[in-house]
C-alpha cells in the first residue's frame, strides 16, 4: 500500500467527523509515514511499519469528546422510509428506556460524588471543632483550671487526628470517583464507535 | 496492567522524551523504541491530552518542503515529570520490601 492510498482509507473510515479534527489527525499519520521515509525506508515499508488504517481510525475516534461522535453518529446514518416510520412510532418506547438508561448512569456517578462531598464536609466539621477546642483549651487555662484546659487539649487532638484519616479517606473517594468517570465516558464512546463500524 | 498506571506511564515517557529539547512525532517514538514500543496512535492521544494539559507546546515548521510539528514541554510537564519520578521512587521501595527474602 502506497502512502496515499493508506490515508485514503483512514479519511474513509473518518468521513463523519468534521473536516478540520479529521484533516488534523491525518497530517500527523502523513508526517509520521514522510519521516520514515526521509530515514531510509521506501514509501511501501514505511506504511508497512504503521499500524492498520482500521486500528488508526478507531484511535482518532476513541480520541474525540462524545458529542462530536454523536453528530457523527447521526450524520452517518442513511435511513430509509420504514426505519424512520419505526423510529417514530417507537419514540414513546425507545425514548424513555434511553433516557432512563442515561439518567441512572448520571446518577450513580453523582451519588459517588455526594460521597466525597459530605466524606468532605465531615472532614471540615472535625477540622473546625479541633480549633474550636483549641480555643477552649486556652480559656480554660486561664480561667477554669488544669483539668478542664486537659480534657480540651485532648479531644483537640482526638478531633485532629480524625479530620486527617477522613482526609485520606476523602482523597481515596474523590480519585476512585475520577476513574469511574473516566471508565464512563469511555464505555460511552466504544458503544458510540462499534455501531458505527456495523453501519 | 492497569489502564490508568499505563496512561499515566506513558505520559511521563513522552514528557521524558522531550524533556532535553523539543523533537517531532517520529523520533520520539524512535528515541523510546528501545524501551517501549508505541504506535501512532497511542502517541497522537498522549500529545493532545498533554497539549491540552498545557504540559508541552506544539510548533508547525517547515521541514524539506513539508511541514512538521515539533513539541516542547513546559514548566508544568516538568513538574509533572518530576512528581512522577517521585512516587515511582515510593513504589520502588515497597516493590523492594515486598520482593526481599526472608522477612517475617
């Protein structure tokens, strides 16, 4: 396969992105195949040495934010009469069951977040009553007495070293809530990807 | 492997190997070879995502009557490298704990 014809395909497997992103991603294969060319290779082994023009299409569009894959979604679909009369007449089925499916994918992230969050807010409330009982602790000794100046100092430090082990705890959460995130979108766009292919 | 330790690896090769002056897409992928084999396109995600973590920049030039992007990183891909080689430095010490014989 000459370099040519090896963007050719890559362009025709992207034919629904927006021109710009695809023309963007291409020139860096472009680039890639002119240098191994300029380092000794002909044009032949020098696309020999790249991967697939599928596997390069597939990278581009694993790459792209979700919406622009669901405008290249729907601008790839031709439909004919009888598919967008079942589209219609299904709209009361298939419309809520997805949007059910996003929402309860929405939900369970957020959920996760609300976790961190109120992980967070113990971790303030704790922080705050270690100072608070810090400011006990030096009234008291001015005018209470060493027993009761103790007993402040103590749950201040109690307080305090709860605050930094719900800390930990905090970060753990709010990491984990980044990677599920993450995991989300990516299922999202491989689910997106795949039923382009078949189309 | 985990895909996250992975990304994260992969990011400080690339940073790694423009961190000594900015290069272009083929010879970092060459300078890495003998230490890990990446393809295009597991390299062009990595530039984007570092690009737009402001992490490197990118330039166009002109090179034997075609163009080229070359990529150099910034104070903040250096920073990242840096926080990467520490807590690799963590690892390393309990891979070495975990590994040594005979503790009890």
């Amino acid at each position: 396969m000459n370099k040519e014809s090896y963007l050719a395909q890559i362009r025709q497997l992207l034919q629904s992105l927006p021109e710009e992103d695809r023309e963007r991603s291409l020139a860096f294969y472009a680039e890639s195949i002119d240098d191994r060319i300029e380092d000794g290779m002909s044009e032949e082994e020098a696309v020999a040495s790249m991967e697939s023009p599928e596997e390069a299409a597939k990278a581009i569009l694993m790459d792209m934010p979700i919406p622009k894959l669901v405008k290249a979604r729907v601008k790839e679909k031709h439909m004919g009469a009888l598919e967008i009369i079942l589209l219609v007449l299904g709209f009361p089925l298939w419309f809520p069951l997805l949007l059910t499916v996003l929402i309860l994918g929405l939900t369970v992230y957020l959920v996760v977040w609300t976790l961190v969050l109120s992980l967070g807010a113990v971790v303030l409330a704790l922080g705050l009553s270690a100072v608070a009982g810090v400011i006990a602790a030096v009234y008291f000794i001015i005018k209470a007495g060493l027993p009761l100046f103790l007993l402040a100092l103590g749950a201040a430090l109690v307080l305090t070293g709860l605050a930094i082990l719900f800390g930990f705890a905090v970060v753990g959460m709010g990491r984990l809530a980044v990677m599920l995130g993450k995991a989300m979108v990516r299922g999202l766009k491989s689910l997106l990807i795949r039923k382009e292919e078949k189309a | 492997m985990d895909i996250q330790l992975k990304r994260g690896m992969l990011d400080a090769c690339v940073l790694a190997a423009i961190q000594d002056g900015e290069s272009y897409g083929y010879q970092m992928l060459k300078d890495m070879k003998p230490y890990v084999e990446l393809s295009e396109s597991t390299l062009y995600p990595i530039l984007r995502r570092l690009e737009g973590a402001k992490c490197l920049t990118v330039r166009t030039a002109e090179h034997n009557g075609r163009l080229r992007k070359y990529y150099a990183i910034t104070p903040l891909g250096l920073a990242r490298l840096e926080d990467f080689k520490r807590e690799w430095k963590e690892l390393l010490s309990i891979y070495r704990f975990v590994t040594k014989e005979g503790h009890e």
